[in-house]
C-alpha cells in the first residue's frame, strides 16, 4: 500500500476536513486530480487501483491519499478478497470498507470540474456535504423540492409531523456533457451530451426505486456503509457496468426500512469521456434481461422488524437474492454467497460498528 504526503497549506478548514473520505478507482495516472486541487486538496484520498498491480500509478504531489492495488486487496481481506471484484470500477467498494471516517465521497477519473450557468466552477464535493448534512424527507414530496435548501421550504398543505424529516444517508449527483446511457441508447444517441442545468435536489421517495450512478456519490458511512457493495462484476463474471445500481437498489430497499433518506439532483460533475458501446454491451447484456426481473424483486423486497441494524438488513437480502433470483441465473447465488462474505469482511475491519449502525427510531417511518 501506497502514501502520500499529507497536505499542509491550506487557507481555511473546509466542511468536514476530518470526517470524509475521497475514494476514487482507477487504472491510470490520475492527473484528473489537478483541476480539483481546490477542493479535494484538504482531503483524505483512498486510492483503489484496479488491474495490473505491477504497474505504478502516478498522484500529483500535494494530496494526502492511500493507495491500494490487489496484492494489497489479497493481503488484507485473505480469502474473502473474492468479493471484491477485479477489472471493473466495483472495486471502488473496498475503499468505503477500509475507511475510518463517517463519510464517503466516491467520484470516476474522467470526471471534471463542472461550470454552473454563471460560469463560475461548482465544488462538488461541498455540495454533497450540504446535501448530506441537511435530513431528507422521504414519506411525502415537497413541489418546492429540498425545503432545507436557501429560498425553499415546505409548501402549504406539507403535514407539520413530517416537518422534522430524517437523516440523509445518500447524495446521487448528476454530470453534465456525457450522459450515463446504458449501450443500447449510447448507440442510437452516439452525439447526444446532457446540457440541462436543473437547479434542484429533490429527496426521493420511499417506495421509490432509482438507477444509482457511482461515479458522483457521497454518502454517510455510518449509517448506510455495509450496503455500499457494488456487486461481483467484471472480470470472469457474466455481466458488467451494474454495479453502483445493484448498490443503490440494495441500499435504497434498506433506508426505506430504517426510515432514512436518499437524494438526487446537485451537484453536478463533468463527464469528459464517453465509453465505448460495443463494449458496454458485452459488459450489459445480460443485465438488460435480468433488470426486468431485478427490478420487480427489489420493489417486492421486505424486511423482517428484527433487521435492525444495515447487517442484518443485507444478510436478510442476500438470502432473498438466493431464494428469488437464484432461479434467474446461477450467477445470483454467487452473488449472495458474495454479499455476505462483503458483510463478514466489513465487519472484521470495523468491528466497533456492528453495534452502531442501528434503525432510525423515527416515529414518521411508517
């Protein structure tokens, strides 16, 4: 495992300097890290390097990071490493297992810094901190969306039992320029580029599922971290590019048990790079098929009142995932073996938290 040097000149103590973890995949020099020097410099990197672990990956200097490759993987995580995937961006997952802090703030390496439309560059990352730091409000929908932002609130006829809302687990940021399309509509939109700034965040409902995007992410460790598992995918595994959303749609059934929170909508990033379709649909194509049984799964799925904490929650789903999709494919009880070796692992490196992370008490979860 790899160190850099911690940073030491900085102006003024950004939002939660000592709390929040940048945890970024990677199979090259990430001289990406150069534009956001303003606002990633005063934080702490997790470096996940897929790939070739012989091969030296490049950080500008001045960033205060780990990195980690798959020796290090192996060395750490011994035979339950095999739930950790290899080739694929869901390796990005044993970063948020390693971390010490509370929250996690997950983003790809062809993303840039973004403009808002008065031209002036938009910090991502403190974005996400506000999104997460203000509760979320799940079980009935505010028209002038997040009321905690400045300038909104609730609107008449919000019931005032609700006003308190819940802790925010999740913020799902967008991209501007390349859109995250799935191949088929990569192919038939090859020139298409997402130009709309919508100024909103927008918490989405309980009930309500959504297709997670990983490569602009923050979220509350302590509170959600064990489902942040991006799945086996990738190297000699049948499907690939569905691992953030297996994350979201395991993590979006469990805040919905433990009446917690997830939002969308700001910020946004710039998505520089367009992969390339034919490629993807390799990667996709047996997820196409599978996602229309996938989805009726997880819109199915419920929890037992004795999951509790987000352990038992995925340990509980897991055995679900076995029972329901195992008859889909065989890949599925794979999975499930591989979601509870994940939950095995987190726990050995964070035993303190198995007794932490617990059901929000609030009385509005109905």
């Amino acid at each position: 495992m790899a160190r850099g040097p911690s940073s030491s000149s900085v102006p003024s103590t950004p939002l939660l300097k000592d709390e929040l973890d940048i945890v970024i995949p990677t199979i090259r020099n990430l001289d990406f890290l150069e534009m956001w020097r303003p606002f990633f410099q005063p934080y702490h990197l997790i470096i996940v390097q897929d790939g070739d672990p012989s091969k030296t990956i490049k950080v500008p200097e001045g960033f205060d990071y780990e990195l980690y490759n798959r020796n290090d993987i192996n060395r750490i995580l011994g035979p339950k490493a095999s739930c950790i995937s290899f080739k694929d961006s869901a390796c990005r997952c044993f970063g948020y297992m390693v971390s010490k802090k509370k929250y996690i703030y997950t983003i790809d390496d062809d993303c840039f810094v973004a403009k808002d439309p008065s031209g002036k560059d938009i910090n991502a990352l403190e974005q996400h901190i506000k999104n997460l730091l203000a509760p979320s409000t799940p079980f009935f929908f505010n028209t002038l969306y997040d009321p905690f932002r400045d300038g909104a609130d609730f609107v008449r006829g919000y019931p005032f039992s609700l006003r308190e809302g819940v802790p925010t687990a999740v913020s799902h940021g967008l991209w501007l320029n390349i859109p995250d399309y799935d191949a088929p509509t990569q192919l038939v939109k090859p020139l298409e580029r997402n130009t709309r700034f919508v100024d909103a965040v927008l918490t989405i409902p309980k009930g309500t599922l959504f297709p997670m995007c990983g490569m602009n992410l923050a979220f509350n460790r302590e509170l959600i971290g064990p489902s942040m598992y991006f799945g086996l995918m990738g190297d000699g595994q049948p499907i690939g590019r569905y691992d953030d959303m297996w994350a979201g749609w395991c993590t979006k059934v469990i805040c919905d048990h433990l009446g917690l929170g997830v939002k969308t909508g700001l910020p946004y990033i710039w998505h520089s790079k367009a992969s390339n379709p034919f490629v993807n649909l390799k990667k996709e194509y047996n997820g196409i098929f599978w996602q229309e049984e996938l989805i009726p799964f997880f819109q199915a799925a419920t929890l037992p009142k004795e999951c509790t904490t987000v352990q038992k929650c995925y340990v509980e789903l897991s055995k679900q995932v076995r029972e329901k999709l195992g008859k889909v494919d065989p890949y599925f009880n794979k999975l499930a073996d591989a979601m509870v070796t994940w939950i095995e692992a987190w726990d050995e490196l964070n035993p303190s938290e198995n007794a932490i992370i617990s059901a929000n008490g609030s009385a509005n979860a109905k």
